[in-house]
C-alpha cells in the first residue's frame, strides 16, 4: 500500500485551519462576549484518565491543580481531533473535496460533528448528553453548533486556502 504524503499533508492542513478558526472565534468570542472558552487543561486530564481505565472526568478531577503539561496535551488533543475529523470528511466523499471545496458540503459535516461534543465530551466531563447539567444548556448547545458550524467553515476555508497555495 502506498502512502499519498502530499494527501496527507493537505488534509492535516485543512484540518488546522478549522480547528484554527474555532479557536480564533472562542478568543473574539471571550473577549467581546464574555462567553468562556474551552478549558484544554481539563479535556487532557480526561484523556489521561481514559488510559487508566476512567471514562468519566470525575468532581475530584476538575478540582485538582493542573499539571504543567495538560494545558498543551490538551491543545495537541484539540488540533488531532481537528486533523482527524478532516481525515474523516475525506474518507467520506473522498479527496475530491479538497480539489473543489464545497461550502454547503463542509458546513453540513462540520454541524454533523457536534455529536462528538454532545455524546461524547460533554458527558465525559460530568455536563451530560448535551451539556443537559449545564446551568444553560441551551445555551451551551447552541455555543457548539456554533463552534462546529465554524469548524465546517473552516475546512471550506482551508480547502481554498489549499488551491491558492497549490496554484502558486
């Protein structure tokens, strides 16, 4: 089996630059809005705590003093996860995408993606399906919508930014 590094390469690009957007939008977003951006500390505590055998991100977790580390495992977590859900774009209409860049395409499966926080992370960190134990939830679920609609964004934006680049 042969290795496409440039496809690759393309597709771990992509994949930063929506993952990129999404942040630059939480900084704007908590600097104009007051509204918190994600803790990465806390989402690698959890990753580490899956290794041993810890599904959940228990009170006692959230409450310990943060390692050094955890802050950027977390963002590595964060552009991986970014990486690997361009990859899975990829995977599902194929490399085609990259080459013409649909905006419609892009932001349907950036919105589609919002499962991942709503069944996955969230309950993890003890907010439940959907962020339901949130105070607001929402609030909070409209905040992902948000988030993962950019992140679709993003990998229309990426796409293009990649035709511009390889048209030099």
């Amino acid at each position: 089996m042969e290795i496409h590094w440039s496809l690759i390469w393309q597709v771990t690009f992509v994949g930063s630059v929506a993952t990129a957007l999404i942040d630059v939008a939480a900084w704007a977003r908590g600097r104009w809005m007051g509204v918190p951006g994600p803790n990465w500390g806390l989402v690698a505590r959890w990753v580490l705590g899956l290794f041993q055998g810890r599904l959940m991100l228990g009170a006692g977790g959230k409450k310990m003093p943060p390692r050094g580390f955890e802050t950027a495992l977390g963002w590595m977590f964060h552009y991986a996860v970014g990486g690997a859900l361009a990859f899975g774009l990829c995977g599902i209409v194929g490399a085609g995408w990259l080459q013409a860049p649909a905006l419609g395409l892009s932001l349907g499966y950036g919105v589609l993606t919002v499962v991942l926080p709503f069944c996955l992370l969230q309950p993890a960190m003890g907010l439940g399906f959907a962020a339901r134990k949130t105070a607001f939830p929402w609030r909070a679920r409209l905040n992902s919508l948000i988030t993962h609609g950019l992140f679709g964004f993003g990998l229309f934006l990426g796409s293009a930014l990649l035709q511009v680049i390889s048209a030099r």
